[in-house]
C-alpha cells in the first residue's frame, strides 16, 4: 500500500489539507517489524537552500541522514531513499519566505527494499558500495560506516609483522 506526504498548500493527513502554520513540518512513517521504507518523491519543487527536506533513518531528528544527498533542496529530480530500519522520518524546514510548489512524496514498505547485490554493502545512510572498499582507510559510504566497524589485527610470521583489517559485525 502506498501512501502520499505533500506540501501542496499544506499537508495531506487523512484526506484533508492542513496549512502549514509552522516553519518545520515533520511526518513519521512506520513499517512492520522486519520491513523497511521506499521514499519516492513525484515532484520535488523547492526554494534553493532557504527550503529543506531532510530524511531520516529511524525516528526523530537525531536519527542517521539517509541518501547520497542526505538535504534536499531546489528543484533537481531525486533518487529513491530506502531506510535500513522500519521507521523513517521526513523533515520539511521552509523560511516561508518564498513559495515553490512544494514536494509530493510516497512511501511503500516492504523487506529488503533497495537491499545491496551479494557482492555489495549496504551503508548506514542506504547507498550501496562494493565490499572490496570495507575497511580500506578511504570512507566510500556518505555517513563513513564502510570504515567504522573496522580493527587491525596483527599477528608475527617469520619475516615479520604483518596487519590485516578485519571488519567486525
């Protein structure tokens, strides 16, 4: 089942059009246990930096920024954003100083929705990276969680001390 979060003239809560009184507006959207949540924005028509969209991974605003973009702002067509959990936060902050149309966005749930090929890691922020680049010293994953789980371990051979990084789940 998909469902609608806009900023046409307001929101849409429930069949009905509520203006947006306030310089933030904040939709939180759940799955079951075990799913995670699709993000697809239909239209997406912004002012440029005074108006932001921001996506979270989880509930609330401390929750972990998804995407590769991670703000959205301006008018350009956005990617998907798939959460890694089954809660996802959607931020719209506005100076209300100029009006663009605004954002029409769905969401679906389901499992493993945008999950990674086998040979790929799914970053904390959703962008999948190949698994070669886990635990190489070089942050790939926008939120640097491909380097973030990583330890070295060192073990004597006969020529000598050797390091391997090892990544910890």
């Amino acid at each position: 089942m998909k469902t609608s979060i806009n900023t046409w003239n307001g929101f849409r809560q429930a069949n009905s059009i509520m203006p947006i009184m306030s310089n933030i507006c904040v939709w939180y959207l759940n799955a079951e246990k075990g799913k995670n949540i699709q993000l697809h924005f239909q239209v997406f028509d912004l002012e440029n930096i005074y108006d932001v969209v921001e996506v979270r991974d989880g509930r609330g605003s401390n929750s972990l920024l998804l995407g590769k973009i991670a703000v959205y702002t301006g008018q350009d067509p956005l990617p998907d954003v798939f959460s890694t959990t089954n809660q996802m936060t959607v931020i719209f902050l506005t100076d209300k100083s100029t009006t663009k149309k605004g954002f029409l966005a769905n969401f679906t749930t389901g499992y493993n929705l945008g999950a990674c090929a086998a040979d790929e890691h799914q970053c904390g922020s959703g962008e999948c990276i190949p698994l070669h680049n886990l635990c190489d010293n070089i942050p790939q994953c926008e939120d640097g969680s491909d380097e973030a789980k990583c330890s070295k371990v060192s073990f004597i051979q006969r020529e000598g001390m050797h390091e391997y990084l090892v990544g910890i789940t």
